[in-house]
C-alpha cells in the first residue's frame, strides 16, 4: 500500500463539524532520546475505546515512522496507513477491550525552522507545541478535548532536562519527569540545553513550598530578579483574588531567543520569549519590566484558566486567552497605576482589534471556521475576548463575579470547555439570561453607539443608538448587550451621584435621569465599560470641560484625546486647527495633583494610523503625508504655546538617585520624555543630546536615541549605541525599531533596505525580523510612500520569511490589512504586492490563507 500525499491546504475546519474523540487517552508515556539531526521518539499511549468499530486517527507531520505496534505486537503495513496528516489504524486492528500503543519515530530539530514543534534554539532543544505542534514530535491525536497524564524520560548530552509536571529522576544525560494533571498535547514540553537557573522559593497558602526556576543562557542569569520577584507577586495575588493554588512541587521558566511567540503556558514549564524575562536597568525600558510582569503572571495564571480547565476545541481559544488576558490586565491595574494601565489597554485595544474589526479579517471572538488555526491568535480573541470578561464582571457585579468564578472552577475542573459553559456558570450563579449577550462571542466587528441629550422640566435624557457593525459577506447584526457606564457633573464640575451602569439591549434606548436642577455634563463609557466606538457631537468647550474636571480618568483623558483627534482630522484636510485643545492641554499640564504617568498619556498625541481610521470612518479618505505634517506642525504649536511649563516639566520629573521600575518613577521618567518629545521640535535635539550622554538606564537612553532620529540629528548616536550594545540581542531589537519607527517618513524604507544588510540583522530569528518589519510598518507615511517601495520591500521580506518560518510571516501581513482605507493609487500597490506574495511558489498554509483574506 502506498502512502497518502494529499495535503490539507484547502481544508476549512468549522465549528459545526466538532465530533467527540471515539477514544479516552488515559497516559501518554514519552521516551527522547535527543540528537540534533536525528531525536527518537517513543511513545506508548493507554486508550480505552468509547465508540464500536472506529478507527484511529493520530495526527502527524513531517515525521519518519520507524515502527508501531499494539499490545507489544508489531502492526503489519496493511493494517495501518501514513498520510501527511498522520497515522491511521484500521479499525479491524483495534482491540474491541483497552489497548496500548507504541510507535516509534525519528525527527530532525536541528532542520526545524518553523520553531513549532522540537526545535534548536542556539544549541538548546526547545518544543512549541501550541497550537498544533505537537504533532510535529509525534504520533498523538493533537487536540485539546484529549487530556492525559504524561509521563517523560529524557536522554540526551545536554546537562539541563527538562519537561512538564514533577522531577522524579535526575543524573547525568538523563532526567524523567512525570505530570499528575491530565492535559493536552499543545501543553507539552521539553527543554534541553546548556542552561544556568535563577532560583527561589514560594509558600502557598496552604503551607506547600513551590521550587522556583527561571533557567537562562550562561551570561543571563543577573537579569533575572525582577521576573522571580513578579513570578512571586502573580502567585500571591492569585490565591487572594482567585483563590488559586499552585499543584506541583516545581515551577519553571525558561528564556529561548528564538520563539515565535510571547510565551507559552505549558504545565509547570512556562517557555518564554527571552525579551519578556531579562531585565536590568541598563538593557530594559520602563515599559519593558511592566510587560515582563505582565507576562508572567499571564502565563502564570494560565495554570488555571487554560490548563486545569482548558479549551474543547480551538474554536474556543478565547475562553482560555480572553479571561487570562482579563485576569493579568486586572493584577497590573493592583500592582501598578489602575486608571493608567486601563487607558494603557484601551490604546491598545482601538489600534490593534478596532483596526482587525475594520477590515478583511475581522472575525467573531469565537470563529465558526478556519483553515490555519495560528492565524486566529489575534487581538479579537485576546483583547477583545478580555473585554467581554470585563463586561460580565459589570454586569454581575463584583461578588457575582467572584461567585462565577468559583463554580466555574468547581464545575469545571480538569475538563475542556466551551464558551456555552463558561456562560452558564454566570447564569447559574447570578440568575442571568445571557442569551443575547453571548452574541459578544459570535459576532464580529465593533459596535457603534450613538449618542444625543435633552433636558426638559428638570428631566435629562440620553438616546443611545446601537449600530452592528457588517462584515464581508454578512449583514447587519442584531443588538448586542451593551453595559454603559455613566456619570453625571454639575456645570461647577460636582459630582451629581455616583456613576452608574445603564443595561443597553435594544437597537434604540432612552434613558432618562429625573430632579435636575440645571442639564448635567454626561460623562459616558467610564472607564471604558464596553468596547464600542462611541459617536456623539460634543462641543470643544464641553470636551474642555471632562478634561478639566471629570472624575473618571479615562474619561478625562478621552476628553483630551478627541481635542487632539478634531485638530488633527481638521489639520489633514488643510483646515486650520482650532485653539481649543492647546488651552484644554495647558490647564492639564499645570494639573500637579495628577498622577505623572496620566499626564504623560495626555501629552502623547493620538497616532498616524488612528487618523488615518478617522478620517476613514468619517468618509474621508487618509493621506498619510497630510496626516504626518499635521501631527508634526500640531505638536510643534503646542511646543511653542506651552514651551515654559513643559520645560518646568522636563526638569522637574527629573528621577534622582538609583533606577527603580515601580510606579512612581517610571511614570515621572514617562512624564519628562513627552515633555522632551514635544519641546524636540523646537530646540533641535538640543535636550535629547544632553539627555542621551547622561541617560544612565534603558529607558532614558532609548527615548532620547528616539527624539535624536525624530530631529535628524541620530548620526553619532546610533552609532554609538550600536558599539555599545551590538552584543546584546535583546537591546539591538530596540536599535532596529527605534531607528524606523522614528525616523523621517521620506527615508524609511532607505534606512530599512540599509538595516537589511547589516550583519546584525538576523532575519531568522523572529524577534530581529520583528524588530525590522514592525519599525517600518510602525512609520505610517514612511510605509504608505506614494511610490510604493514600503510595500514592495515589505512583501519581499514576507515571501522570503514563508518557507522559513511560516507562522511569523503570516502574522506580520496584518501589515496590509488597512490597504482599502486609502487612495487608489495606494490601494493598486498594495493589492498587487498581496496577489505577488499570493502566487508566489509554496507558499505555506499560513500565508496563503491570510492573503485570501487580505484581498476578499
């Protein structure tokens, strides 16, 4: 019998089509025996048969089956079949009573540049198995809804071993593991190398004593601390808030510099990017110690919701992503600036998950079909799915959310769920129906919420609108429920009750507020309650108003960033800028009672890409030179209106004596570096040049090399920074970004083609190409030149990237997804750039599908 070749490429999963597994997997016993060019893997799995004559599918890529038997008997050829999706057994060869499985196969890490699977990282051995990985080891059936019990040996030269669960036997070349949790594959893993850890101890609440590792290349293990310090923290603050133990003996982590992702959630070994765990004040920005421990406590908290209760099926994934996201925004918002880090989420949120909602590959938090599940690993069901959590909570209120949480533990514990269960355990503990608000799950795209007042005989009134966004190939949505989160100030800037949160489940709503001496100021969406794009017509003076006095940060700061927003729209049409928002600015910067970090959030004007939406949105098309002149000329009046009081600013946040990345000071560093970005235009470098040969951390030294290449004075200090850190990796990715992101929008692409071909530029190694790609795509007039060499030199790199590492190709197209928003022109030299890399010869699974979607 000849073996199968056809591929799966074409094949769209749905949602629809989910069919239980026919067999229970009770143990996965694993044996490795590592070799870069030629690692054995024997597996020997415990199956019970759950349903008469099926077969048995495995699933398997890209390996060399050297033998496999059942019940210690050797199957002949006829009885099974290998096909480049797997093993099939026939089911006339199955016994009809439990039965065990032994295959043997042979793999080459050293070979495996996609880093999905066993792979080499700079002589480490090294898995990702998420999603689909682990089929790339083995033959396994790889899907979530299977959970075992793993068992692992490992033999190999490497002087650290590593994998899931507890140690039970350790000497040299040898190490074997064993997991007393059932889980699935894609939480399997393996660590082998030359590796150096950096330890500690936790008590739980229960009085257990946890081992604590964060293993690291030899030269690393001083920029560890921080990430023990917040692994520390997670683990505290999950037992508080959750009620979460931890149930092993050990937990480690371990740095890998090529990894195409984060990290990973694996049980008891947590594999990261090594950019979010090495952290010392000289090598790591303000920014990167709180996304450090931010990820930490992600991964972390996955323990829980991920891995103890993990997802049925892939469709699914934002039942894991979106609560663990939800859970770590929440511990950053009580370690740190809660109003800051929620403004922080919101940023984020609009430019990445508004801007997917928008375009061609807007999706439900909960897809119904795919062809790549690694395309869906997207802002919709990480950030938005973290949204909807965040609206649950509202609307049940604290102690029902603790209560949910609670019986969905309980409930759910060591099982693979959907989001139906997820949702039933609110219902079952608040007496909710859900119904109508499970279509936050199912329907793509951001809901617009339109809103118009009056005030009669003492009574105010707001209409709330609700409008559901189309999406290609599907109409108009039925309402959504919507919790809006209101306030209400006097015209003195009081208070006239407590906020309130108004239940939206109609297309059309009226709200109305009784006994009010005079019409209120609407304060609406505090703190961001829903994320829906808001539409009101708001006077500038009222605007002012919010930004003044307003009690909810965000809200205030919302006031802020829509003077600048109307400035900017009016500037980009060649329209002249009204005066509003310099005054409204300059009342916020005279505002010392405000914490520094939000006033540094408040300097920061919006983004390039955010106008170009818009203008987008508002049926104007964006030019991105006109957007770029108006931000710079806007940013330079500002600079020059308030030029003494941000010169005040820059010399008090000043932060004397040693470097601490908490709170307090890093948002002083924050407050003086938008201070010094503004006043950049204005003093020719002059500041950041001083504040460069001074800078005695990361995130002062980056800032300035920042303003440096804004000003066009970089020359020097480029240089020098590279000479200074050309060995390190980590702070060379900044190097890379920094220049491109910065840099005149008229030489980009130049200064990209010359990155290019710098020997540092290791564009195999995903953080580096990364670093080259997001800094041009992150220059928006310097990516969007009317000649099109952005575009070109972009999907050059992507068609070359394809065949080496195929899931960070597709994810960097996202590039692309806005072409529709611009002119003709630019949308003719996009288009044919998608349909070149579309053609192109073998393009991968990933690619393909995400230029079909690109361009549908």
């Amino acid at each position: 019998m000849t073996d199968d070749v056809t591929t799966q490429d074409t094949v769209t999963k749905r949602l629809d089509e989910y069919r239980r597994f026919p067999f229970e997997l009770e143990t996965a016993h694993l044996d490795f025996r590592l070799d870069p060019k030629r690692t054995e893997v024997r597996a020997r799995m415990a199956f019970i048969p759950k349903q008469p004559a099926a077969s048995l599918h495995l699933d398997g890529e890209e390996l060399e089956l050297v033998s496999v038997a059942i019940d210690g008997r050797n199957l002949l050829r006829d009885e099974y079949r290998v096909s480049v999706t797997g093993l099939t057994i026939h089911a006339a060869s199955l016994p009809e009573q439990p039965f065990t499985i032994e295959t043997v196969v042979r793999i080459v890490p050293d070979a495996n540049t996609a880093l999905e699977g066993l792979y080499m990282s700079n002589g480490m051995y090294c898995t990702q198995c998420e999603a689909e990985g682990f089929r790339k080891i083995t033959y396994y059936p790889d899907r979530p809804d299977v959970m075992a019990k793993f068992h692992v040996t490992i033999a190999g030269d490497a002087p650290v071993l590593l994998s899931n669960g507890d140690l039970v036997t350790q000497k040299p070349g040898y190490a074997e593991w064993s997991d007393p949790w059932p889980k699935p594959a894609y939480l399997f893993a393996l660590v082998a190398g030359d590796l150096v850890a950096h330890s500690g101890t936790f008590t739980t609440m229960s009085g257990r004593e946890v081992a604590l590792n964060i293993w690291v290349r030899k030269g690393d293990e001083d920029r560890c601390d921080f990430a023990l310090e917040a692994l520390k923290r997670s683990m505290k603050w999950d037992e508080e808030v959750y009620g979460r133990e931890y149930d092993l003996d050990i937990f480690n982590i371990v740095a890998v510099d090529d990894f195409n992702m984060g990290a990973m959630e694996n049980k008891g070994l947590n594999i990261f990017n090594s950019k979010w765990v090495l952290a010392s004040p000289e090598t790591a920005t303000d920014a990167d110690y709180e996304r450090i421990e931010g990820i930490i406590a992600h991964e972390y908290f996955h323990n829980w919701t991920g891995n103890r209760i993990t997802c049925r099926d892939w469709f699914q994934l934002c039942l894991k992503e979106g609560l663990t996201v939800y859970r770590d925004q929440c511990f950053t918002r009580d370690t740190r600036l809660g109003p800051v880090k929620r403004i922080d989420d919101v940023i984020m949120l609009r430019a990445r998950q508004f801007r997917e909602d928008r375009g061609p590959l807007a999706h439900p938090p909960r897809p119904d079909h795919y062809k790549e599940i690694n395309n869906f690993y997207t802002a919709t069901v990480y950030e938005k799915g973290a949204e909807i959590v965040g609206m649950l909570r509202t609307l049940v209120g604290e102690e029902g959310y603790r209560a949910a949480l609670d019986l969905y533990f309980e409930r759910h514990d060591g099982q693979a769920c959907t989001i139906e269960d997820w949702l039933k355990v609110f219902e079952d503990s608040s007496g909710r129906d859900l119904s109508q608000f499970k279509r936050w799950y199912t329907d793509a795209g951001t809901p617009v919420l339109r809103v118009s007042d009056t005030y009669h005989d003492g009574v105010y009134t707001l209409r709330f609108e609700q409008v559901t966004q189309p999406t290609p190939g599907q109409a108009q949505k039925p309402p959504r429920h919507i919790p809006i989160t209101v306030g209400l100030l006097t015209p003195d800037g009081r208070e006239h009750a407590p906020s309130q949160v108004l239940e939206m489940t109609e297309a059309t709503q009226d709200f109305a507020f009784e006994n009010l001496p005079q019409k209120p100021v609407a304060s609406i969406l505090r703190g961001f309650s829903a994320p829906v794009s808001l539409e009101r017509d708001v006077a500038p003076d009222e605007l002012a108003f919010l930004l003044a006095h307003d009690t909810d940060p965000f809200n205030r700061w919302e006031a802020g960033r829509q003077l600048a927003q109307d400035a900017l729209v009016e500037m980009a049409q060649g329209k002249p800028a009204q005066p509003d928002y310099a005054a409204a600015l300059g009342k916020l910067i005279a505002d010392e009672s405000a914490e520094p970090a939000f006033r540094a959030l408040c300097l920061q004007l919006p983004s390039e890409d955010g106008i170009a939406q818009t203008l987008h949105d508002r049926g104007i098309t964006p030019d991105p030179d006109a957007i770029h002149a108006a931000r710079e000329t806007l940013a330079t009046g500002l600079a020059q209106t308030h030029q003494t009081a941000l010169g005040d600013i820059y010399d008090a946040m000043a932060v004397p004596g040693p470097y601490s990345p908490d709170p307090r000071p890093a948002g002083q560093r924050a407050l003086r570096l938008a201070a010094a970005g503004l006043l950049n235009r204005i003093d020719g470098g002059q500041r950041a040049q001083t504040l460069f040969e001074s800078a005695s951390n990361m995130t002062e030294s980056l800032g300035a090399l920042s303003l440096l290449v804004q000003a066009g004075t970089d020359d020097g200090a480029l240089s020098a920074f590279r000479e200074r850190w050309k060995a390190d990796r980590l702070v060379m990715d900044k190097w890379f970004i920094t220049q491109l992101a910065a840099c005149p929008p008229e030489i980009a692409v130049e200064r990209a083609e010359e990155l290019s071909d710098d020997p540092l530029f290791k564009w195999k190694t995903p953080n580096r190409f990364r670093a080259l790609m997001a800094g041009l795509s992150a220059n928006h007039a310097g990516f969007h030149r009317k000649d099109g060499a952005g575009y070109r030199f972009y999907a050059d790199w992507l068609i070359r990237l394809d065949p080496v590492n195929p899931q960070v190709a597709a994810r960097m197209s996202t590039a692309f997804e806005t072409w529709k928003r611009y002119d003709a022109e630019r949308q003719a030299l996009m288009r044919s750039e998608l349909e070149r890399i579309s053609a192109s010869d073998g393009l991968s699974r990933d690619l393909s599908e995400m230029t079909t979607r690109l361009l549908a």
